[in-house]
C-alpha cells in the first residue's frame, strides 16, 4: 500500500475544504428575460451558516400535539454542549435531540416532530452515539465546521446512529427511514484505540450526507470505518472526506448515489458486502475526484439465482481518479463468463495502480497502470430490438454525453447543496415574519405571494418550520432563493386545484420563457386532498447564461398523502376504498416544461403507500396520475432521484433532450393491475404517453418518447406487488374494485409482477447503463414490444442490463 507524504494529504484535504468556502459570490445585477432592467440578485453556490438563527426563531412544527411550545430549532449549546473538546457533550446533544415531542424508540415514524439540531464551532467529545431520530437535520456551522470527537472509551456502532440496535430489533425499519440530514461536520475517530465508525447511516429515501470530513487513524491494524450502511433504501450522499481508516464506507443498501467522494489513504475506500436480504443492490458513485488506498472498491459477489445468497448486483463508477493504489475494484471471486455482479467504468484516471480490476487473491481481469479507461463493462450488454445480450468483460464504445451536461473538465456537472456562508442576517427574510401562518390552517396564499414579489431577487427567502396552506398558484419569479427549515412545506389545497380536467400549478417556478437563478433547498411541496387537478410543481425556468446547474433544488420533495395535514391519511384512505374520490391526491407531480433547465439533486416525488403518522404505518390507497415529466430541451440532471408509485407513470420524457439521469430509482403501484392504468384516471393527451393503457397493466417505470441524447447512468426499477386483474366499466364506482385489492407479493416467486417497466420508442437517442429492474417479465421495451428479458440477467436477487443502447 502506497502513501501520499504528508505534505500532499494536507494538501488534498485543505485544498478541497477551502475550495468548498471560497468561491461564492455575492450581489450583482442579472437580467431575467421578464424584466427589462437588471434585478438585484443574490449569487452563492455554496455552504449556508445558519446565522439567520439569531435572527428568526419562528419555525414551528404544524401538527405536533404541542405547537405552542414545541422547539425546532435548537442549538446544542443551549442545552448544556460546551464544545470544548475535554467535556463530555454525549449527554446534552442527545437532550438536544430527543427532548419534546418525538419520534425516537417505539416511533415508526412522524411527520409533526422535525428539528434542526445545530451545532456552532466547536469540538464535541462523545463517548456513545449521537441519536439522530426521525426527520432531524444535524447541521454544524458551515463557515468553521465543528468536530464530533470519539472519546478513547466510545462505546457505540457510531458517532452518529440513524437506526440504532434495541434487544429486539432496532428503532425503525430499514426501507422506511426516511427524511435525515448531516451537514458540515468534521468527525474524528483517531484517539479510539480500536474499532469505531462514523456514521451508522441505516436510512431510506429523503435522506442526504453533506460536507463531512471523516479523520480515521493511518496505524497499521486500524479498525476504523467512516460510514456503515448496511441495508435501507437511501438517497444522496455528497462532498465527503475520508482520510485513513480501514473502510472509507460500507455500502449495503439498495440503491444511492454519490457525488464528488475523496478517500485519502484508507485500506479500503468502499466495501460492498454479500447481503441475503432480497433487496437489489445498485450504486453510482459520480465525480469521485481523488482515491488514494490500497483497494478502490471491495464487491461481494452473490448466487446467480433469485433466490440464492445477495451480493452487489451493479455498481457504475463515473469520473473517478484514482491514484498510488494497489486495486481499483475487486471482485469477490471470478464470475465464470456469466453475469454475477454488474460493473460499468466510465472515465476513470488511474496514476500508479497496477490493478484496475481484479479477483481477491486471484487473476487480474482488467490491468491497471497509468491509464484512461473510457468505458469498461462487465456485464450482459445489448442493443437496439436485438434479442439477446451478450456477457463482456472488456471495453465497449463510449458513452455519449450531451455536452451541455458537461463540466469544462469534460466530467458530469455538479453542484453542491447551497448554504450561504458569507450572507448576513439582514440578506433573508422570514415568510412568517412577513405574515405567513404555516400553522397548516391558514389561507397563506396572499403572504407567501406578497413575499416573493417585494423580495425575489434582493432577500434569500427563508421558509420557516411549518406547514403553508395555499388556495392558488404561488408563482416564483426567476432571480430567487428559497432555503426551508427541517423540510417546510408548502400544501396545494381546495377548489383551484380540483379540477382534473382543468390541471393548474400549486407551485410555479418561473413564468414560461423566464430566465433566471433559482435555488430551493430543505422543502416539501404537496396537496390537500383531493386535488386532482394539482400539478404540484410546474418549472419554466432556464439557468442564466454561463452558469451551469443555475436553476435547481437540493434536498427538496414532492411527499404526497401519508403526511399530517394532507387529508390522504389513514383515515381518509384505507385500501378498502371507502375513501372514493377524496383519495385523488394530485394530477401530477412535477412538470420541466419545454424552455426550462433543472438540476434536481436528492428529489423524492413520492405518492405515499402508507401513513407516516400512524403507530402500525397502515398502508393506503391514492390516486396520483403521474411522477415527473420533462419535456426539457436541456440541460437537465437528475442526480440521485426518486419517483414512486403514480399510476400512468413515474418518469416520462417526451420530446426532450440532453438530459444526464443518475441514479433513478422507482416503485409501481402497489395495486395494479387492478384497475389496470390509466383507470381511474381519463387520459390526458397533453400530458400522458401515446400508448397509456393500451399496452401495460402497471405503471411506466420509465417512458421515452421522441428524446434525444438522454443518458441513464444507474436506475433501479421495482414492482414488487400484484392484484388481481379487474377492469370495471366505466359506470362502476371506484369503491367497487378497489376493495378487491390484497396488495399480494405471490408474483415475486415467480418474477411476474409485471409484464414491462422501461419502454422507449424507436425515435429516441437514449442510453441506460446499469439499468436494475425486479419481479418484471421484460426489463426494457421498444415501441410498447418487450426486448429484454428479465430472465436472461439474473444477477442475485435483481437481474441487471450492463448496457443498453438504442442503436
């Protein structure tokens, strides 16, 4: 194993944290293509110090039994942390945390107990874990990141736990551990003598990692691991560094994507292990700009069958550098000339690392050195209408890449989560200041209006805690920044958005044809049911010229029923269908319009399955025709999306154009085929794919249409549920059949849950590499015909595509 000497790794470190605060920019004019005059604006692309906290303190948690007294924000400080590095803090974070009313130990899940634990500069010694609960946010200050100290006698799976280990189980359940944030954190483990980690990081969707250093100890021997992850069904994880260590991260969950990662000298940067829960395996991991170890990454291989032991079924590494490295990807053991783990490389330097890809303690399947690897795959590819795919484990044609999804260094373009270092107080506004309630109550359409048009462009507008009832369209001009509080929420509710014949927007982001900077972070926008005419989210924007990535959302959901205040709960809509026409929960989720770009990074759209805000999480039934549809011409990126269970289609892309997607992950329905889609829906042909019902009994997992230069770069499509077929005339009730439904998983023993899941037409430009699809009979159709066989790559418990290419 080979070391950088200790001037460069300081350099590597300080290099990639100082770049991180200090390139932002501040106030200059901009002119927005509604506007004939420049329109101040305020430029920062970069780590929010949440000093607005000395200013506003008026979050508040909507539906918590106590909204009165009820703390979101809280400073651990307040609650006795000294941060002096010698006193324990253990005690008085964890009060910081769990104090009030919320969702810790017997506590499924909540959505009316979010916090913000906040962390000022400082050094926290800890001796046992850190609990963060469900929907908490640990934010440290972002301009002088505090450091988590272990102490030499920590006692715990980690310095941060997500998902701790109880006697009889744990707190929650792995694939439904959703909405968490670490931000801005150094996480120190070097004086523990033995084994340590830094984050148990056992979570699901709308969840997210951000700006964290992790220092591990260089010994020989080192037992110190930076994140354990072993299964869920996560989100994102962004701008990390792991210096030393035995593993940078292990990596058990079902699918996340990774962007911009640096590993500094561990023994192994990612270890991904044999798993034997029947979940598919599927990574991406983007911009991975320096890897410094003796392994890259460590992949367990799993049986070939379904139904055998678990291993990584598809890992796709994009933009990585790799250098003074014994192995850049090891394999278990050899796969025998079949497909026993998916594998796609995609520009990769490799300086000094005599293995690019190999077998533990066997051949070297793919020699290293100083190279370029274009693109390597090891897999099953295919082509076109072709019939049958073929294993290879060798180069194969590059990838095409738009060029405006590119940076100048020719890697996909990222951009970090912003977070306003070097803005004052006096720079945002408080919408509640201004008059909004968010007491999910009152009418705050008019306040929320008033403040975007006095302050778009000249305040970053800062969306206290709380829940915003809103009667009509809120229009978001073009030049603005939106920051929420522990995921705010803005809710589309009555008569305007009931119309499912009439569809209009809860939320308008840019009027069509504007031109502008848009910045939404820590949001949740969704409806008050029924709306069946609500399309939550319209997008016209298009960045400003020069500036990539200059229109988009981080951390920021579409959450659909299953919340408190939505009136698509429990109670409202058990899947006996006793709920009828108030369980239409939305037209449409999110809409990129024609002239509009996007970067959307760790979006969830998601039509709940089942009330987060019931003891036993009671599944439900609702009616949300569609996911996200883009008509873009580009650029877009979809960086670590999800969308879930809408019943036309989850992802639809019809007549666009250079779009980078990496990772996509969805789930169908749980319900269908009965009734078979678009029921109970009526087409809309504005909206909906040619084809809709008349050739699939599920939802489109993914549907393309007429597009161009499209890049799938890593997607993970489920369907897991199957009833019995039942379509009704059109003169029988809704309740009718839906009391029908049993929701039963029989199909999977079979692989039969659904018959297609991707369909492209033969008009599109379009490219999937590590396409992972369960329980289908085709993976990947053209023009509505099944082309791929889900049999035919079986990789574990899912069956993988290394490549697939429309010609």
């Amino acid at each position: 194993m080979l070391f950088k000497n200790s001037f460069n790794a300081l350099l590597g470190v300080f290099g990639v944290l100082g770049l991180l605060a200090s390139t932002c920019w501040r106030r200059g004019p901009i002119l927005d293509a509604k506007h004939s005059a420049p329109r101040r604006v305020i430029l920062c692309s970069l780590f929010y110090v949440p000093v607005l906290r000395r200013v506003y303190t008026k979050g508040i948690a909507a539906f918590n039994s106590d909204p009165a007294t009820y703390q979101v924000f809280r400073n651990v400080m307040s609650f006795g942390a000294v941060g002096d590095g010698s006193t324990d803090d253990t005690a008085a974070i964890n009060n910081a945390i769990s104090s009030g009313d919320r969702c810790g130990l017997g506590c499924n899940s909540t959505t009316t107990a979010p916090a913000i634990i906040y962390f000022p500069p400082g050094v926290y010694k800890v001796s046992t874990p850190l609990i963060a609960i469900y929907q908490t946010q640990f934010i440290g200050d972002a301009r002088n990141p505090p450091t988590l100290l272990a102490d030499p006698s920590f006692n715990g799976i980690a310095v941060i736990d997500a998902d701790p280990y109880i006697a009889n189980g744990q707190y929650y359940d792995n694939t439904d551990n959703f909405f968490r944030s670490v931000r801005n954190f150094i996480i120190d483990l070097r004086q523990v003598p033995g084994s340590a980690t830094g984050i148990h990081w056992q979570v699901s969707q709308g969840t997210s990692l951000i700006n964290i250093v992790f220092q591990m100890s260089t010994a020989g021997g080192t037992q110190h691991v930076g994140i354990f992850m072993e299964n869920g069904s996560g989100g994102f994880l962004g701008d990390l560094v792991f210096n030393g260590g035995n593993i940078g991260a292990t990596f058990g969950n079902q699918q996340f994507t990774v962007r911009n990662l640096t590993f500094n000298n561990p023994v192994t940067a990612v270890r991904s292990p044999l798993r034997r829960s029947r979940k598919p395996h599927a990574n991406v991991l983007e911009d991975k700009r320096d890897l410094e170890l003796g392994v890259g990454f460590a992949i367990a291989q799993g049986d070939i069958s379904h139904t055998g032991n678990q291993g990584v079924g598809a890992e796709a590494i994009i933009d990585a550098v790799v250098t003074n490295t014994s192995v850049f990807v090891q394999n278990a053991g050899p796969t025998n000339g079949v497909l026993q783990g998916s594998l796609v490389l995609n520009n990769v330097q490799l300086t000094n690392v005599p293995v690019a890809v190999g077998v533990a303690n066997g051949a070297t399947v793919l020699a290293g050195g100083t190279i370029s690897i274009d693109t390597w795959v090891q897999g099953n590819v295919w082509a076109g209408t072709g019939t049958s795919g073929t294993f290879t484990q060798d180069y194969v044609a590059s990838i095409s890449k738009p060029a405006s999804v590119l940076d100048s260094a020719g890697r996909i373009f990222g951009k970090s989560h912003p977070q306003y270092v070097d803005y004052a107080p006096s720079d945002f506004v408080s919408v509640r200041s201004q008059g909004a309630a968010g007491d999910g109550q009152t009418d705050d359409t008019a306040a929320i209006q008033s403040v975007f048009d006095q302050f778009a462009g000249c305040k970053i507008i800062f969306f206290d805690a709380g829940t915003y009832i809103v009667t009509d369209t809120i229009a978001i001009p073009a030049g603005t920044q939106v920051v929420g509080e522990a995921w705010s929420v803005i809710m589309g509710s009555g008569n305007a958005f009931f119309d499912y014949n009439n569809p209009r927007a809860v939320v308008q982001v840019g009027e069509s044809g504007s031109t502008g900077l848009i910045e939404i972070t820590d949001m949740i926008f969704t409806t008050q049911g029924p709306a069946a005419g609500a399309i939550i989210v319209e997008w016209n924007v298009h960045e400003p010229e020069g500036q990539q990535g200059g229109a988009g959302t981080w951390d920021t959901h579409l959450i659909i029923g299953g919340i408190a205040g939505s009136d698509l709960q429990a109670a409202n809509c058990p899947t006996d269908g006793s709920g009828g026409n108030s369980c239409f929960s939305d037209f449409l989720g999110i809409h990129l319009t024609t002239g509009s770009t996007a970067y959307l990074e760790g979006m969830w759209v998601w039509l709940a399955d089942h009330d987060l805000d019931t003891p036993g999480n009671d599944q439900i039934s609702l009616w949300s025709g569609r996911g996200l549809f883009s008509e873009s011409q580009g650029p877009v990126w979809l960086i670590g999306t999800a969308s879930e269970h809408h019943i036309i289609y989850e992802y639809y892309l019809r007549g666009a154009a250079n779009h980078y997607i990496g990772l996509a992950q969805t789930e169908t329905p749980y319900f269908q085929p009965n009734p078979v889609p678009p029921a109970p829906l009526i087409p809309n042909p504005t909206y909906d794919p040619t084809d809709v019902g008349t050739v699939n009994g599920d939802a489109w997992a993914f549907t393309v249409e007429n597009s161009q230069d499209i890049l799938v770069f890593g997607a993970g499509f489920y369907s897991a549920f199957q009833v019995c077929a039942h379509v009704p005339p059109s003169s029988e009730p809704v309740t009718d059949y839906l009391a029908l439904q049993d929701y039963s998983t029989t199909c999977q023993d079979t692989q039969t849950c659904q018959e297609q899941i991707v369909n492209v037409d033969s008009a599109s430009s379009i490219a999937f590499y590590s396409l992972t699809t369960i329980h289908t009979t085709y993976q990947l159709s053209v023009d509505g015909q099944g082309v791929i066989p889900e049999a035919d790559n079986s990789d574990a418990f899912a069956s993988t595509v290394s490549v697939w290419t429309s010609s």
